[in-house]
C-alpha cells in the first residue's frame, strides 16, 4: 500500500490480455512492451502486438500476446 491507501489490482486473461486497476501514468508504449506506473509500482507488459484497448479512471487495457510482466517498486 502507498500513502494514499490505494493499491494496485492486475488480472490477466489466458496470456491474451492484462488489466491494471491504478494507473497514474502510461511511462512507455510500444507493440512490444506497455509500461504502466501504477499507484504502487512500475508494471512492464511484454510481448507482441500489443495495444491498449482502454484507459479510463486508473484502468488500463491491455492486449495481444502477453510472454511477460515485470515489477519495479
């Protein structure tokens, strides 16, 4: 948790595509990598064809062949 309370949530479906409840900013974005600084850390979404599908209120969408997430504190 950070000073404000919040958290982040992540739910991935079947490799295909991540939803990420806490987005304060998108840091990079490319069809290979999506990175996302969230309320309570720095989320990277790799793979291919990646797209975002949504941004609205904190939530992020994202799409394609997921190979990969990383975190940073």
């Amino acid at each position: 948790m950070n000073e404000t309370g919040l958290c982040s949530e992540l739910s991935v479906s079947a490799g295909r595509e991540v939803l990420a409840h806490g987005a304060r900013a998108i840091v990079s974005y490319s069809e290979s990598e999506v990175k996302l600084r969230l309320c309570d850390m720095t989320l990277s979404v790799k793979g291919c064809d990646l797209t975002m599908k949504s941004y609205f209120g904190g939530v992020v969408r994202v799409s394609g062949r997921i190979t990969g997430l990383d975190f940073e504190a």
